[in-house]
C-alpha cells in the first residue's frame, strides 16, 4: 500500500515488475493518475563497479565491495516491497490535438 500524494488516501500497488498495472494506475477516491517514484537506492549502482576494482587491491577492498553490493540490493529490494508514489505527468499527446 501506498499514500497518494493528492488525497492522502491508501492505494494498493502492483508489484514493481508488472508495468502494464503500473501503466494504469489510478487512486480509487480522487481518480489521479499514479505513477512509481524511482528506488532512490538505484544511486548507489554505478559505486560497485570501482569497488569491484579496487578489490583486487586487498582483502579489505574486497569485504567491504561484497557488503556494499548487497546492501545496495537489500535497499532495492526494500524500496520494491513499498513503492513510493507519485502524480503521472501529462503525456506530450494530451497538449497537441490530434492531426486529420
């Protein structure tokens, strides 16, 4: 479940990987378009990388690149069990009125 930003009232969410639900979410009490805000954990992604090289450095580097990158993959998945919601944008095709 999560809070819609407009009416403060509980929606109930897909889950993160079905994206035709996520496509057609809608709050049930103030009919607002809904999308997911992106896992905020995804930031700390492109760290695990040097990490990884440094590892090859010492066992040091090595302990603390394998901790990061699962901590960086329990954040993820934390994030997905409770998404965050926010308001849909309008699509570019609502602001131009269809050519004939």
């Amino acid at each position: 479940m999560a809070t819609c930003p407009t009416c403060k009232h509980d929606v109930a969410t897909p889950f993160f990987l079905n994206l035709d639900a996520w496509r057609w979410l809608v709050c049930p009490h103030c009919k607002v378009r809904l999308e997911m805000k992106p896992p905020r954990s995804v930031v700390l992604g492109p760290l695990v990388a040097p990490l990884f090289l440094l590892a090859r450095r010492s066992h040091v580097f090595e302990v603390i690149a394998f901790i990061f990158t699962f901590a960086t993959i329990f954040l993820l998945l934390l994030e997905s069990v409770r998404p965050k919601v926010q308001l849909r944008k309008a699509s570019a095709q609502a602001h131009y009125p269809a050519q004939h």
